[in-house]
C-alpha cells in the first residue's frame, strides 16, 4: 500500500526536520520545503496527500501560499500551523480553506489524527 | 466637578474667593500657609491651583515647584501683590500656567481658571495621546519578545516528543526509561509556563483603530466576563455590577480597559476558587475622575504582600498558577491613562480594587465641570 504524502512548509529547520522523522516514525512519508516559494515548487513535483503550513515565515506568508494552493489544487487539503496565531488568524485560515488549524506546541496525534482525517475525507 | 485649591495667607480674602467660586459650582479647599497648601495638595488632587507667591514659611514659589514635580498636570495660577514682574517670570519659568495682580476682579479670576482648565484638559489628552504611543511601543516589543522565545520553545517540545518516540523504538531498562520519561515531562511543563508568559506579552498590542475601539464600560465587562464563561460555569460565582451614566457612553477605549478588567476579573476568580463568591463591580464618577472598584468575597490578600502585588512578576499564588503579570499590567494600563489602582483587602473576606482615572476629557466637556465657567456676570471686586 502506498504511504501517506506530506509536504511540511515551515522556515523553522530544527522543528520542521524532527517532525519529519516524527512523522516518518509513524509511517507517514514528509517531505520539508524551508519557505513558500520553495513549498508551491515542490509540490508539484511531489503531488503529496496533504501539506501541513506555517502561518509565518519569511517572503511567502502561511496566508498567501495557502491563497496559491487553493488556487492550482483546489482539492488539496491543507493543516496550518501556526505559534502564536489569534483567533481571527484561524478564522482567515479556515475561511480560506484550510481544513485544520493547530496551534504550536503541536501534539504530534493530533497532527497525524488531522492528516488521517483530511486525507480520508478529501482522497 | 473642577476641584480649586485656594492658597493665601490673607484669610479674609482666601475665605471670600472660595466662597464665591463655591457658587459657582466648583469644589473649592483653602490653605493659609505654604504646609497647609501642600498638605491638602497631597490629599484632595486639587485641578487647579489659585496661589499667593508671599506667604509665610515655605512660598508661593517653593509650592509651586513641589506641586509640579508631583503632579505636572495641575494648573497653578499665581497671585501677586508686589508688582514686580521678575517674580512672576520665575513663577511661569516653574510651569505656572497664568499670574493675576492683586486686586483681581473676580471674572479675571473666573477667565483665569476658564483657561487653566482648557490648559489642563489639552494637556491631559496629549499626555495620554503619548503614553498611548508608550504603550504601542512596549506591546510591540512584547509581541517581538513572545516570538522569539515560542519558536525556540516550539523546537524544545516538538525534541521532547521525537525523544519519546525514540524511548518507545529503544528497549530499555524500566527504571532509566522512567526517569528520562520524568525529566522530558518536567522540560514539557516548563515549556508550557514560558509559552503562558509569551502568550500575556501578546495580549499587550495596542488597539489598531482608536476610534472602533471605543466602547462603553459595562459593554467591555460583559464581554471580559463572557470571555472567561466557561471558567466562571465551573464555579459557584455571582457577579453583580452598577454603573452611573457617565459610563453608559462609548468613550471607554476597549483594549486597555479589557486588559484591566479582564486581569483583575482573572484575579477575583482565583482569590475565589472553587468554593465560590460573590464579585462585584461598580462605576461611579467623582468630580471628574472616574471610580471603578471590583470586589471579591475570596481569601484576601496578606498585608504585608499588598504593597507588592502590583510588581511584575510578583505571584502569591503556587509557582506555574500565577506568572505574576496580571496585576502589573493593570497597573500599567491604569498609570499609562494618567490613572491610579489601589487596593484593600481582608484576609478571609474579600479584596476590593479600586482604579481611580480621570474621565474621559469629551465627558467632562460634555458636562457642566467647564460650562459654569462662562465669565460671570457679577462684577464684584474682591
């Protein structure tokens, strides 16, 4: 059987590398994009299951590469993460389409529970 | 109510204008001497000041300079019987805002105070304005502060669980196994304390829109309470509250005032615990300052701690429940609005908060406190 596919867009290395081997730990397949231009490029390449993003880095924001996925891949799903987001942040997630919204410090269930989730209910 | 403090050593003509300005709708208190003046200065927070520069023991001058160190915003307007105008210049060197040659008609003194209170009123609004301006500052420096410590504390917990993953794949024996266990759980609530402390430093960010910001008072209570609903559910506690009019008006700026209430809401229900109580708030005016307490019928607070429970990060309550931050930010917002937040409490019956500030300035405008000062139609020479 095929692995679940993520894409994990976040500029936070040291975060974004462990949650890799997290995830992959629990047989999910990651790949890691380090800013949004990066993420938009490698998606199309990788075509994963779902994408996980930061709501802040760096050039691209969470917001916008969220706004150009849903644009081109409309289908796929996305989780946003964010550590320090207010409530109207989620709301601006959610509105725009992305089916998740988790807070950091992240509990790593939680996040697989949402990936299952998104994937079974959009795949 | 404009609150004037009339200092002269001639007691006839000290009683006669202080009664006559009594007429005139205004709170008046009378000092013979320079020790009296700053006695009742310290105690009552005169408005404006109506003040003799030759008087026995400490002069007219000296007051002056005490009374602008400790409240710049009073508004002092000399009287001065000897002619010469060196005096006065010194006098409005030290931050007098007006002099008046004796004998002074009394609608000179009327337009003088009409001045005074204009004066006092703009630069109220532009120290506020100022401070407002601290204050964005401080709550950008607190946003800044907050994200760079959650995403190094992100990294430290999102470490912990791959560790704990790790623990899970590697065979171990039990005890070391516990023990790691241990260490990582101690490292994860420690993170947890830090990202409570970051996300109160997020909370400061200043208002975006002054103008929307706006609301009335018992509106920005109800809301701090329905933010904290299921807290309160949970407990067997009942809020009570009475505003006078003035607060009825959407004048109240929103962030700061949520930051207020809402923390020292916070603090009641904690002094409360699960056993429950009563917690009250009301709004009075009183002349034209604002008086807004908050009771509790919780545990009370030691007498000797009350002194400090404004600090940062002073907490009385068990290391991780409190960070501390709460009251020292009321106390900010409060001073930031030119305001003063005192407290009493009794152990075992309760505290009460108190937060003194002054109106609004369209309030007091709105209100007769400036209106009765339109020049007299009494002529009368004092």
């Amino acid at each position: 059987m095929n692995k679940l596919r993520v894409l994990l867009i976040d500029d936070e290395e040291a975060f974004v590398t462990t949650l890799q081997e997290r995830l992959e730990l629990r047989d999910i397949e990651a790949r890691v994009a380090l800013d949004g231009q990066q993420g938009l490029h490698t998606l199309t390449e990788y075509s994963p299951h779902v994408v996980v993003l930061d709501l802040r880095m760096p050039g691209l924001s969470g917001i916008e590469v969220l706004k150009q996925i849903r644009h081109q891949w409309p289908q796929l799903p996305v989780i946003m993460l964010s550590g320090h987001g207010s409530k109207q942040d989620a709301q601006t997630c959610l509105d725009l389409g992305a089916v998740q919204y988790h807070k950091k410090p992240l509990d790593i269930e939680e996040l697989v529970h949402s990936l299952m989730h998104a994937t079974s209910k959009g795949w | 109510m404009l609150t004037i403090l009339v200092v002269d050593d001639e007691v006839a003509f000290a009683d006669v204008l202080s009664q006559r300005l009594r007429t005139r709708g205004m709170q008046v208190f009378t000092a013979y001497n320079g020790h009296q003046a700053l006695d009742l200065m310290q105690a009552k927070h005169p408005d404006i000041v109506l003040l003799d520069i030759t008087m026995p023991g400490p002069d007219g001058l000296t007051i002056l300079q005490t009374l602008k160190e400790q409240n710049p915003i009073t508004q002092v307007i000399l009287l001065t019987a000897d002619s010469t105008i060196s005096t006065a210049v010194t006098g409005m060197k030290l931050g007098a805002s007006d002099y008046l040659m004796k004998p002074a008609s009394f609608d000179n003194i009327l337009q003088a105070i009409h001045e005074a209170e204009q004066k006092r009123l703009n630069t109220l609004s532009r120290k506020r304005m100022a401070e407002t301006a601290k204050l964005a500052a401080l709550g950008e420096l607190g946003k800044g502060v907050a994200h760079e410590i959650n995403n190094p504390v992100h990294i430290m917990v999102n470490e912990v669980g791959w560790i704990e993953d790790l623990l899970e794949e590697i065979p171990m024996n039990a005890d070391t196994d516990k023990q790691i266990r241990n260490s990582l759980q101690l490292i994860r609530e420690q993170a947890t304390r830090c990202k409570t402390i970051t996300s109160k430093l997020l909370t400061l960010r200043p208002a975006t829109n002054p103008v929307s910001d706006l609301h009335t008072l018992p509106t920005i209570w109800d809301k701090a309470v329905h933010l904290r609903a299921n807290r309160i559910s949970k407990t067997k506690v009942t809020l009570h509250q009475s505003w006078s009019q003035e607060f009825q008006h959407p004048l109240w700026s929103s962030t700061s005032w949520m930051q207020i209430l809402g923390n020292l809401l916070d603090n009641a229900l904690d002094a409360l615990g699960l056993a429950g109580g009563d917690i009250t708030i009301t709004g009075q005016r009183q002349g034209n300052d604002a008086i807004v307490t908050i009771a509790d019928t919780g545990h009370g607070i030691e007498a000797h701690l009350l002194t400090r429970i404004f600090e940062p990060f002073f907490s009385t309550k068990d290391v991780g429940q409190g960070i501390g931050l709460g009251l020292a930010i009321c106390h900010g917002f409060v001073e930031s609005m030119g305001g003063d937040i005192s407290v009493r409490s009794t152990l075992g019956q309760g505290s009460v908060f108190t937060i003194k500030m002054p109106l609004p300035v369209n309030l007091i405008q709105k209100n007769t406190g400036v209106k009765i000062l339109t020049p007299a139609k009494e002529d009368a020479n004092e």
